[in-house]
C-alpha cells in the first residue's frame, strides 16, 4: 500500500507557504522543492475536498493559486495497493491553474500524473526511472511518515 497526499512547493514559493499554513511542517525532497504532508492535523475532516480531490480541504485550492504568486506550487494526491492505483495533481503558478486537475493512472505519452506535475515544477529526471523516482517520492508509504523525516 502506498499512500500521498501532499502539496510539493517551489524554493520560491515556500515562505509563502508556510506563512498560510499554521503549523506547516517541510520536507526537502531536493532538486529545489519541498514536500508538506497533508496530515489530520492539516485537514479538516468536516469540510469536503475540493474538486475531485480526496482529502484537500475546501478552499485549499484558492490558498495553493494565492502562494504560487512567487513560485509554482502542486497538489498531488496517490493511492495504490497490490500494484494498482491512481494518481491526481493541480499546479498553480502565478496566481492561475497551469496544469490539471488530472486525476489518473499512468498515461503513456506524458507520463503519470504526478511525474507530469514535477516536470512542470522543475524536476529533471535524469538518470532516474521518472520524476517521482528523481525526487525520491518513494521513500514512504504514507503521508503521514514524512513528518518523520
């Protein structure tokens, strides 16, 4: 079982960020982004996500376009168990939506989602099976275990 939901920011747009977040917590996940874990402690359970998104809160999305003024920011949420599953991203950048909301498995011709989301962020993947590997999104199977790092 793997499981992500999470916002990857720009080195730009990360004071942004953590100034709207109360309790924001980043990760480095390198190449010049960071990774903040939607935790419970983020989320409230009683408020429906945005758009088709499983556990972003509702208006999230306009606190995610409002951070990306200073660098691109991306939602990406993933789920998958026993080799199957599905990936959904958004990335804003300056103010506007620039990518998505994709929500899907792998796509041959652009790769998955999330990978998708990466490259607009940045992220080369080198020598690396994709842009999720290139960042090492890999590293944990749930969300909440990058707090721990």
């Amino acid at each position: 079982m793997y499981s992500l939901q999470a916002v990857i920011v720009t080195e730009s747009a990360r004071d942004e960020l953590l100034d709207s977040i109360q309790g924001a917590r980043l990760v480095a996940l390198g190449q010049h982004l960071s990774l903040l874990p939607l935790t419970e402690v983020l989320v409230d359970a009683g408020v429906p996500a945005f758009g088709e998104f499983w556990t972003a809160p509702a208006g999230f999305d306009r606190l995610l376009a409002e951070c990306s003024r200073r660098g691109a920011v991306a939602y990406v949420e993933a789920e998958y168990f026993g080799g199957t599953g599905t990936q959904s991203v958004q990335v804003w950048d300056g103010g506007e939506t620039v990518l998505g909301p994709l929500h899907s498995a792998e796509d041959d011709s652009g790769g998955s989602p999330i990978s998708q989301a990466l490259r607009w962020l940045g992220v080369v993947k080198g020598d690396h099976f994709d842009e999720f590997d290139a960042v090492g999104l890999g590293r944990h199977r749930y969300t909440g275990d990058w707090v721990l790092t």
